[in-house]
C-alpha cells in the first residue's frame, strides 16, 4: 500500500484532472486493482467521508455479509459539490486517501468474518471502487454512475443511507422547478435503498422512524408525489445497539483534537494511522503541521 504522503499526492493530481474534464462522475480507484467487472449488485456508500468511521463500516460490511455475492461490488462515493456541507475541515485528497484505506480496513473486516465462522478467503470479498462525482444530489449521483458506462447495463444499485439521508430523498425542496417527489421514479424504478435506522432525539425513536416507511405504503405522501410502492424498494436495517456508544464522523473530527486515545473505537485502524500522522483535523495551518 502507498504511503499516506503518496496517497495525497495521487488524489491531489486526480481531483484536479476531474474537476477540469466533462466527468460528472469518476472511478479513481478499485481496491484490488485487477478486479473483474461486477454482475450481481452495486453497492453505493455516498458520504462525506470525513473521516470513514466504524459506522461507514458497519453499515457497508452488514450489507455485504447479508447477501454475499462474489461478483458485486461496493462503491465509496464522494461528492465534490455537496449539497448541505462543505469541503472542511479536510481536503478532498485527505478524504480520498483515508477512503482508499478504509476499504483496505473493510476487505479485512470482511475477509475475518464472525467468531463463530471460518474466514473468508480474499478472491470472495467484494470489490470496492473509490470515486467521485460532481453531482450534489441524491437521484443526480445514481443517474450519473449509471450514464459513465463504468458498469455494465443495466445493473442494480443499492444506495447505503442512515434514516437522515432517508428524510433528505424525499424533502420536495431538492426537486425543482415543481418541487414534488416525481422524480425519484426513476430511482426507484431501478434501484433500491437499504435504510439504517438512527433512533434519536433529532430523528425519532425506531418506532416514529418505521411509521415513515408505513405512511409511504399507506400512500400519505401521494399527494407530494410520492408513491406507495416505492415502500417496496426501501429496506430498514437495525443501527447500533442502545447500549454502544455512538458513532459519527463528527465525533472521530474532535476525539483527533482533544481525545486521540478514542480514535481506537471511532475510526478503522489504518485510518486511525493516517488521520493521528496526517493530521488532516489540526487546527494549524497546513504548512506548520509536523
């Protein structure tokens, strides 16, 4: 594996080649390079990334472990014109790299499988594809994995949200000039949505967050567009159990400044190496970190 300093470097040439092309989306790694092209199912985890944490790899690994197919494929996905946050505090590069290293961290998680069961062997993991898109919304993104032609046609994609990216899909405001839910036809026409539950105060508990996916079915959101048998397309899944502390990228961002030791149980372990040596958190300029 390169050095985090190459790492960068790379991301760094990549994105600026990117950005300055027609691409509204690109494959800039496949992790291992000389993977065959997939021809079960298109695993997407679209994410700030910021950094990939112990949740990023919970919900990709439950996924994948829930129905193994050698021949699908997981992709990291990140968008360069995001919709409701901004690029800081790291760099895209920094972000890349750090993705780059989490799917290192998930093939190995993958390949280890549970206590109870044999280890899988490596040619059995799926492939995981890093990429970026210019795309900032949800239905635009899987429009245009599917328009690069990267994968063969058609194929199914199978988006990995948390229920707070659930609620963001189906707000009217992201569908201009009608605002209405008419346009995640096409989504749902193809693909699906495999829904991680997040019970909390901003969010609801598990009951309030399954009642969502029930009214949709009932057809409470026809008059916005919404149809009820999109309910069919979307599967809820369990998060973290009440008693496991929570995890977010948020939480890894200030344990990298004041609580380094609780990096162990937030993020992955090479990505716990890249963030405590590249310090992509610091609070100094670039140029002073050592």
């Amino acid at each position: 594996m390169a050095s985090s300093q190459a790492l960068r470097s790379r991301y760094a040439t990549l994105l600026k080649q990117f950005t300055t092309s027609a691409k509204e989306f690109e494959v800039f790694t496949t992790v291992p390079a000389d993977s065959a092209p997939p021809t079960g199912i298109l695993y997407v985890l679209d994410s700030s990334f910021n950094p990939p944490t112990r949740a990023h790899l919970r919900i990709a690994s439950t996924a994948l472990l829930e129905q193994p197919e050698p021949r699908s494929r997981l992709l990291l996905l990140l968008a360069t014109q995001n919709a409701d946050k901004p690029s800081k505090p790291a760099s895209f590069e920094d972000r890349l790299a750090m993705m780059e290293l989490f799917a290192h961290d998930l093939r190995s998680h993958l390949a280890a499988g549970n206590p109870s069961e044999p280890a899988s062997p490596m040619e059995h993991i799926p492939t995981i594809d890093i990429a970026v898109t210019k795309k900032p919304y949800f239905i635009d993104k899987a429009a245009s994995i599917a328009a690069s032609h990267h994968y063969p046609s058609p194929l199914e994609q199978v988006h990995l949200t948390g229920y707070d990216t659930l609620i963001r899909i189906f707000n009217p405001k992201y569908y201009p000039p009608e605002h209405t839910l008419q346009p995640l036809s096409a989504l749902f026409s193809q693909h699906r949505l495999r829904v991680t539950l997040r019970p909390s105060d901003e969010w609801g508990n598990k009951e309030e967050q399954e009642e969502f996916l029930a009214s949709l079915a009932r057809g409470d959101l026809e008059h916005q567009g919404g149809r009820r048998e999109w309910a069919q397309r979307i599967q809820l899944v369990e998060g973290r159990k009440p008693a496991d502390p929570p995890v977010s990228s948020t939480k890894a961002r200030e344990a990298a400044e004041s609580a380094p030791q609780d990096l162990q149980w937030l993020v992955p372990d090479t990505v716990r190496q890249f963030v405590l040596s590249e310090r992509p958190y610091s609070t100094e300029s670039p140029g002073t970190r050592v």
